[in-house]
C-alpha cells in the first residue's frame, strides 16, 4: 500500500496495558495504520517489567513503555497504578497533537475518553475490543455498574468500535449501538505467514499455548490425552495449573512443558504441531462468542482445530468443515477426537485443506487490513 503525504489525521497513539511484546492483535493494527501512511506511536504498560527500553521500527512505529510493576487480577493492588498509567498516558497525550487514540480494551478506554473530552484537540476516539468488558472486568468491585459505565461511554464518545466477529455486532447492536460505528477485524495472521497444506508425518503432535488455566481446556487435554498412542502434547504459557503440567510432564514422555515462549521461540513450535486446540470453556458469553486468535493461526497453517459445542468457533468449524466440535465436558470425548485425527489420516488432509482454503478466502489479515485503513479513511475525512 502506498504511503500517504502527512496531513492532519495521521498522529495515532494506542495505548495498551501490556508491553506490547507478545499482543499480536496491536502490533499487526499498528503495522498495518505504518504502511498506509499513518504515524503511529503505542502507549503501553510494561507491569511485568519484562523490557528494557522502548522500541522503534523502521516502519515508524514507536512504543514507549510505562515500565512499573503491577499483578493481575488483584484490583484493589492494581487499581492506583492503572490511574498511573492514565496519567502517564495523558501527559504524552497533552503536547502529543493525536489525532486518533485507538484504546486497546476497556481498561484503556478512561484515558482515551478523558484525552477527547479534554482540551487536547478532541481526537478521534477508537474503542477496540478484544473481548467483552464483562470479562475483562470480572475481578473488579461493582462490576455490573462499572461494566454498565464502560459500555455507556463507548456507545456515546466513540467514533469506532473494533469487534472480533460478527457475534460481537449483533451482541452490542442489541445493546444500542450504532452499527454504522462497528468494524470486524479479526486477529488474523497474513497470507504470508500461512501455508498451503499439512503433510504430517507419524503420530500426532498437539500444542497447547496461552493460558495454563483449566477454562482454557488444559486440564481437559491432560486428561484426554493420558495413555494415546502416538500422540504428544506439548503446553507453553504459564497461569493457575502451572504446577499440574509440570508435574505430569516430569512423569509422561509424550507431556512437554516449554514454559513461557516468546513469538519468536513459540512460532516455530506452532508451525510444527499437527494440532492446535482451542477449547475454551462455553462458560460465560466472552468465551462463547470469541474467535481466538490460534483458531486462525490453525487454519493459516493448514492445521484442524478442536473446538467446543455451543460456541462461536464451532459454528466456524462446521461451516468451513475445518476441524472437528467436541463437547467440552466430555474428555472422552475429546480423547475420540484426538484419536480419529491421529488413526484416520483421509480425515486429518480432508480437514487440513478446509482450513486453509477457509483462512485464504475470508480470514486473512489482509481481508482485515483494507477493513481498518478503510474505517481510518473515513475518520480522518471531513465530518
């Protein structure tokens, strides 16, 4: 794409409450914003101290970290050091001239509304949710009122809304928003990236990455798993059941704990695995509607997916035929899954080139790119 002459709209600042290292979705947006000609700069909170310096590209995007330590999921501990990073945030907003802030989940959203209420040139407010704040708000006291407070400010102060999927329009159409301000852009990886067929060889080698919590189906696949021959399982990432997946892989030749991973050490470790789960649990309405970023990985690679009943990733799976919908209660049923796809080798290539074929046509970052160059287009054009 070809870059444009700097102009009024060009400054984007997104602000990120992570150290924008390992979210994917924030940097492919901030790539993409680079090569249609914006100058975009990333606001983020390094809270695990996991950095030491900002970063700059050659494209020009430029991320400058608020580097002090915070936990997760303890709000009361939390809470006075997100204040901090609004502040923060604020102060580059006020001599920065932005002409968009582009807020990176609900916990970003104050600073981005303050920053356009406030005399800073009343920038351009872009909202963009990677999940419902009702999940992203769980751990905080009056969440109901909080969430009700967060949803009200988008729907009245900002000019866009980024969602995941079409679930996430019809969801927040059915709370009052303008349909006309939503854009689906879905974590997807570029063509580039992908590849066009699978051919695996014996066995069948799973990977497991993210979240080491039960929700996310670890325990379900340590379960399933137990005792398959020809079947490894390899799990990277860390959280509550860190411990279980250490013990039963200090026990298990066919269990791999990889710990944490960068991008950089995961991506060759997800390019080989024959298949990429995401069972995450139908629980709560976040879970049921989202579309995971490893599903589109999955199928970029040519990769079947395992996927839960009930939710919007099964609806994806059976309508492209590109892996296979388990009940997500049912380790049985996931261990039938998981051995279909290991002794039935028609099966695994005939939903191999599905998801391929599914990514090329209608889940490519590309697709997703035009859609937000598009929708900043139409932000920067006279109202």
């Amino acid at each position: 794409m070809k870059a444009r002459s700097s102009r009024r709209g060009d400054r984007v600042f997104m602000l990120l409450s992570n150290p924008a290292t390992f979210d994917q979705r924030p940097l492919k947006e901030a790539h993409s914003l680079a090569r249609g000609g914006w100058k975009v700069t990333i606001l983020a909170w390094d809270r695990e101290l996991e950095t030491k310096s900002d970063s700059a590209f050659a494209d020009g995007v430029v991320i400058k970290r608020m580097r002090v330590g915070a936990g997760h999921g303890t709000p009361f501990l939390t809470v006075p050091k997100l204040l901090l990073f609004y502040l923060w945030c604020l102060a580059h907003l006020v001599f920065s001239g932005a002409d968009v802030v582009h807020c990176h989940d609900v916990d970003t959203l104050p600073a981005g509304y303050a920053a356009k209420s406030a005399s800073l040139g009343r920038p351009r407010l872009v909202y963009d949710m990677h999940d419902l704040p009702e999940a992203f708000l769980r751990f905080f006291p009056l969440t109901r009122a909080t969430q009700a407070v967060a949803l009200s400010t988008a729907r009245a102060a900002a000019d866009a809304v980024l969602v995941v999927n079409d679930r996430f329009v019809t969801h927040l159409k059915g709370l009052g928003f303008d349909e006309a301000r939503l854009e689906v852009i879905m974590n997807a990886p570029p063509i580039g990236e992908g590849r066009r067929s699978r051919r695996r060889g014996d066995g069948l080698a799973v990977l497991y990455y993210g979240n080491l919590g039960e929700e996310r189906g670890v325990k379900l696949l340590l379960e399933a798993v137990d005792g398959l021959a020809g079947v490894t399982l390899k799990l990277a990432g860390r959280g509550d059941l860190e411990g279980m997946v250490r013990e039963r892989a200090a026990k298990d030749p066919a269990v791999k704990f990889l710990g944490w991973l960068g991008m950089r050490d995961l991506e060759p470790e997800i390019r080989k695995a024959d298949l990429i789960p995401s069972l995450y649990e139908p629980k709560t309405r976040n879970a049921r509607i989202a579309t995971p970023g490893k599903l589109l990985t999955a199928m970029s690679l040519s990769v079947p997916s395992l996927v839960p009943s009930g939710s919007y990733q099964a609806e994806i799976v059976e309508r492209f035929g590109c892996g296979l919908v388990v009940d997500w209660r049912s380790a049985s049923e996931v261990r039938d899954a998981i051995r279909r796809l290991a002794e039935d080798r028609a099966l695994y290539d005939r939903l191999s080139a599905a998801s391929y074929g599914a990514f090329a046509s209608s889940f490519s970052w590309e697709v997703m790119e035009a859609r937000l160059t598009g929708l900043y287009r139409r932000l920067a054009a006279p109202s």
